[in-house]
C-alpha cells in the first residue's frame, strides 16, 4: 500500500483534500493520511470543515498556529519533517498557496519523498502577495503538477517544468460542491437569516491588503455601507478582518447598519448555502471566485491581479477597485452583469483525474504514454 499524506493548513485545502482522500480510501493500493499543519486553526474554521466535508480527524495535527511568515514556514518544516521521519510516507500532497504548502514540499524535497502539488501553476504576477511566493518556492521543487487549468501548464512550461510531469486534472474545489450538493441544499441558514425572500450579497474579505490597515478597511466599509441601502449583505467577518474592526472602530458601524448582518465564520455547507441563493459576492479570496464561476453567480474580487484569471476570461469575476464596489453591485441588482460559462474540466472528477495519476506516476499501472490534457 502506498502511504501518501495529504497535507492542510486552511479552508480551501481542506476541501481540495476531501474529494481526493475519498477517491484514493476507494482504492486497493492506497493508505491516505491527514496531516493537519494547524496553520489557520479556529474551530469555526476548521473542525467544521472537516466534519461538513465527512473527513476523518486528522491523524497528525502539527499545532503550529499563527505567527509571521517565518514563524510559520519554519514551524511547519520542524514540526512536518520529525513526522515525515517517523512515519515516511511514499508520496506528498501539498495543496494550494498557504505557507504550509511550500514548507511541507521542502521537507519532502529535502528527504527525497516525491512532491505533488494540487493546483500547480497559478500565477498572479505579483510577487508583494506571499502566497504568489509559495507558488513559486512549491513548483520549483516539486516531483508532480496537477493543475486546474490550462493557463496554469502554459506558466510551467514557461517556468522551464519538464511537460512530462504535468497533468491537467481539472479543478477539484468543484468536485467538494458535488460531492456536497444535497447536504448543501438542506441546511437552513438562508432560512434562519430571513434571507429568502429579498436579494442579497455574500461578503468575506481577510486580505491583508483588504483589512490590516485602516486607510484601506475604512473606504471598504464605506462602500458596504453604501450598498446595504440598495442590497442586503451578509458578512461572514474572518477572525483576523474582525479583529481590525474593532480596531479601528469601525464595527460599531456595521453593526448598526440595517442592510447588513454579520456572522461569525461559517462552516462550508452553510457558507456554500448562502452562496448558491446569492445574488452576488464580494470577495478577496481565491477559491470563491471558481465556486461562484462554477454556479453562475456574479463576483466582484477586491483585488488587483487574480491567480485564477480563467474566472475572469470564461466566469462570472471581475476585479473591483474599493472605490467603485458599491457601483458594481448597484450593476449587479440591475441586472448589468456578464454571463459566463464554466471552464474546461471543472465538472467533479478531478479527484478521479488525480488517482489515475497518481497510480501511473507510482508505477501501479501500465501506461500507453504522457497525456497533458484528461486523464482517464
């Protein structure tokens, strides 16, 4: 049996992870292990994912916790490599962008355990971003690229990655929704904030660039304000945007706002209830803007460049300047919004795509030679 640890740290490897941990326990020849690195850990965020996405408890939690940059990368290495020495799996999976990403990669680089990187090949262009670095740092180092979409084999291939270590598998935050779906419909929590029957926008932000400084967070919740007399909002507030708030004295002014209602952190069936009865969302991060071009619902992404730009070229994204938020949702309510369609092989098979990778890669099946495009 190969041993092959999946390694999260965040809500969007959580749910890479699900579908991929599902798809390999099905298999005769794989023993997928959890490794929690407990980079982002609040029970809000994390304990609910896992039990929403019905995934075991993780068999290793790192407990590394915040801290800067450093702090964390350095923490994960210590803590992942005396786990990955007493327990050497055959195989790594790192997932994403966060900094547990590229610190377990350089431990399996460093021990000779082969890497693969899940979305491999996402680039912003901005290296001020620190995940745009852990991208760089993971494809530089790993064994294996499986990417969401064909920009992302176009940006390795660009880097100098051999095209025989690439496999386009499509974009497996899409097969969580479907694998998802029914229990995603049934929670009540549209019910229980009384939105079913006025139209409303989801609202998440946690980008430092977004919340860590007041003269960027106060325009921001000006424009919140602005809306909410045209739209209802639902804020769903990270610990770390809550945080700034108060610091800065601006949550008094959201909590008084009839047009706005604020949650805490929402587990992913109720986060994905919300959105699917959306008329929109406001967000910086980066998995919401493939969740809302996957459902057709408009996404206005408080950033300047996007990792994801195929959610802009094909999807329903658009970068939104802050000055300009609450004139993009009054478009939205008059119905001014583009279309999209959905991309190539974002149709919930990608944890699929990923085994039979996998099992090719590990010598465990025959194969008639490299394939760039669908695995079978």
């Amino acid at each position: 049996m190969l041993k092959v640890h999946l390694i999260a740290a965040a809500r969007p490897n959580f749910m890479k992870v699900a579908p991929l941990y599902r798809a390999l326990c099905h298999t005769d020849w794989a023993a997928p292990v959890i490794v929690h690195t407990g980079q982002h850990y609040d029970a809000n965020m994390s304990d609910a994912f896992f039990r929403d996405l019905q995934m075991p408890p993780p068999a290793f939690h790192l407990e590394v916790g915040s801290g800067s940059h450093a702090e964390q990368l350095g923490g994960v290495m210590v803590a992942y490599e005396k786990v990955a020495l007493s327990e050497r799996p055959d195989w790594i999976i790192v997932v994403g962008d966060v900094n547990s990403t590229a610190a377990c990669a350089l431990v399996g680089a460093k021990l000779g355990i082969p890497v693969i990187h899940l979305e491999a090949g996402l680039r912003s262009g901005d290296r001020r971003m620190p995940e745009e670095i852990n991208r760089l740092v993971t494809d530089a180092i790993c064994d294996v690229y499986w990417t969401p979409s064909p920009d992302a084999d176009v940006h390795l291939l660009r880097e100098g990655v051999d095209a025989a270590k690439i496999d386009f598998v499509g974009n497996i935050m899409i097969d969580s929704y479907e694998m998802m779906r029914e229990a995603i419909a049934a929670e009540r929590t549209r019910e229980a904030l009384g939105l079913l029957d006025s139209p409303y926008a989801v609202v998440t932000l946690h980008r430092p660039s977004n919340v860590d400084s007041e003269a960027a967070l106060r325009p921001l919740v000006n424009q919140l304000l602005a809306s909410a007399a045209h739209l209802k909002l639902v804020f769903a507030v990270h610990p770390r945007t809550r945080k700034r708030l108060e610091d800065f004295g601006l949550s008094g002014m959201l909590e008084a706002a009839p047009g706005i209602i604020l949650t805490a952190p929402l587990g992913y069936l109720q986060f994905m209830n919300l959105v699917c009865g959306a008329a929109a969302v406001v967000t910086d991060s980066g998995g919401v803007q493939e969740e809302t071009t996957y459902l057709g619902i408009p996404c206005l992404t408080l950033r300047e460049n996007t990792e994801r730009p195929v959610t802009i070229s094909q999807g329903t994204n658009r970068l939104v300047p802050t000055p300009a938020l609450a004139a993009h949702l009054a478009s939205v309510v008059e119905g001014r919004w583009p279309k999209g369609t959905r991309p190539v092989l974002w149709d919930g098979h990608a944890a699929e795509r990923c085994v039979a990778s996998l099992r090719r890669r590990a010598g465990l099946a025959r194969t008639t030679g490299h394939r760039r495009v669908a695995l079978a």
